[in-house]
C-alpha cells in the first residue's frame, strides 16, 4: 500500500521518482484482494503490483528505503550494511522530520536525510514497536485494512510534506 501511495503522491506534485516495493516474501505475489479492494476505494490501482523479495541489488541504488516495521529495516541493513543512513522504519522517518524539520529550500535530499540519521543507532531497531511498526493488516477483516490503509496515506502525506513539497 505504501508504494501505490508514495507514487500516487509523488506524481501529484511533478516529481519523478522510482518507487519500488520490496519485501520479506517470495517474488510473484500479487496484493491481497483487501488491498486491491481498499485501495480502489480511495481511487488508486494496486491490481498489477506483485511481491519482489528484498535484495542488497535493490537495495544499492536507492536514495532512501522505507520499512514497514523494523524487522524490515533489520533485513534490509542485514542485506546491504551501507544502506543504514537511508533505512528508516516509515513512521521513524516522518516523526524524526517532524522533530528536526522540513527539507529546506535548496537543501539536497542526501543531506536532509543525513540530518535525520545523526544520533541513531542500529540497536533502535532491536524489537517491534507501535512508535515505528505499522500494523500489518495480513489475515485481518476489511476494516482493519481500511485502518491501516488511512494511516499510511496520512504517514504518506506527511512524508512527501516533509521532503519534496517545494522542492
């Protein structure tokens, strides 16, 4: 959900970017019918998305890697140990915006981000926590999809606030 919410946020604004989704899951799933069914509720597409397991291939290139929950962040600094500056859960990431500011003007996104890492340590990522996990809707009724559905577009939202609007 968080891929077909940052693209679709992403592009209302002009800014091109690769968004890709990966995970802890096999390659070739395509998205629970919840999710499809949420998501075309709130008019985004998430019908021809499909799993890709999370790879240090992947993860090499991008410029930042938002995580679910923290044992995805392990993974993905698991796989690719440089990747650990530009590795955030998704809720750490915009409360650490939140606290230390808003990209500012001219300000390079490499830079804004070195700001948020400074004082971090891989041992914050030990465990599960409500502050950084987003709820996985997996095997839960349709109103639990909806729930998280509209906690992510608001993480999202934020997110894209934080990082991108007038830049």
């Amino acid at each position: 959900m968080a891929e077909v919410f940052l693209r679709h946020r992403l592009a209302g604004i002009g800014v091109e970017a690769t968004v890709r989704s990966a995970g802890l899951l096999s390659d070739g799933y395509g998205a629970t019918a919840a999710t499809v069914t949420v998501l075309a509720g709130m008019g985004l597409d998430a019908s021809a998305h499909r799993s890709r397991r999370l790879s240090a291939a992947l993860l090499a290139p991008a410029d930042l890697v938002l995580a679910m929950a923290r044992e995805h962040a392990r993974e993905a600094v698991r796989l690719d140990p440089r990747s650990w500056p530009r590795t955030f859960t998704l809720k750490e990431l915009v409360r650490r915006g939140e606290e230390r500011g808003a990209r500012a003007p001219g300000q390079g996104f490499e830079e804004w981000l070195a700001k948020l890492h400074a004082g971090r340590s891989r041992s914050d990522l030990i465990g599960d926590s409500p502050d950084d996990d987003v709820a996985d809707p997996i095997g839960r009724g349709a109103d639990f999809y909806r729930g998280t559905a509209a906690d992510l577009d608001d993480l999202v939202r934020r997110l894209v606030e934080l990082a991108w609007e007038g830049h």
